[in-house]
C-alpha cells in the first residue's frame, strides 16, 4: 500500500504563529522568497514555502550572544522542517 498523505509546505502564517507562541516577539516579519530561489537547492516546482527571511525582536533574546538567538528561532521553526523548510535567513533586531 502506498502513502498518498501529502505534508502541506510552510506558510508565512504558520511560521510566524510559531514564532509568536515560541519567542513572543515585540517584532516580526516573515518573508517567502521561495520563488527568488527557484532552481537552486531545496526549491520546489510550486514556489512557495522552501526559503524564507525572518525578521525578528524578542525579549528573550536579551543578554544571549547571536549564536543563541539564532537557536531560539531555529528551535521554535524545527517542525517545519519536515514540511520542506529548506533555508532561513535570519535578521535579529
């Protein structure tokens, strides 16, 4: 028997609801610039939800050197990955 179950790809949406209940951020912007990547590694024929920025400000990221922060937003997007998140460019603010 085969698996016909399909993972539906990562939204703006969904990564910011994510981000929002992970790292309560004072700002945020989520970008899809997956179509910007199209034909390299890790894009998909539909042209959305592969690559994306994210823009963020967060009280827990107080006192914590970039490396960390960068963890928190890795750690709180890790289930996307499964979803076919293959890049994320980070801007800590």
């Amino acid at each position: 028997m085969t698996n016909t179950t399909t993972i539906p790809l990562p939204t703006v949406a969904a990564l910011e609801n994510a981000l929002r209940e992970a790292l309560a951020p004072t700002q945020l912007e989520v970008i899809d610039e997956s179509a910007a990547h199209a034909g390299h590694t890790g894009a998909n024929a539909e042209g959305y939800g592969t690559h994306f920025r994210v823009r963020i400000a967060s009280p827990f990221f107080e006192g914590k050197p970039r490396v960390a922060r960068h963890r928190l937003v890795y750690d709180a997007l890790q289930v996307f990955i499964a979803q076919g998140l293959h890049a994320i460019a980070i801007e800590v603010l």
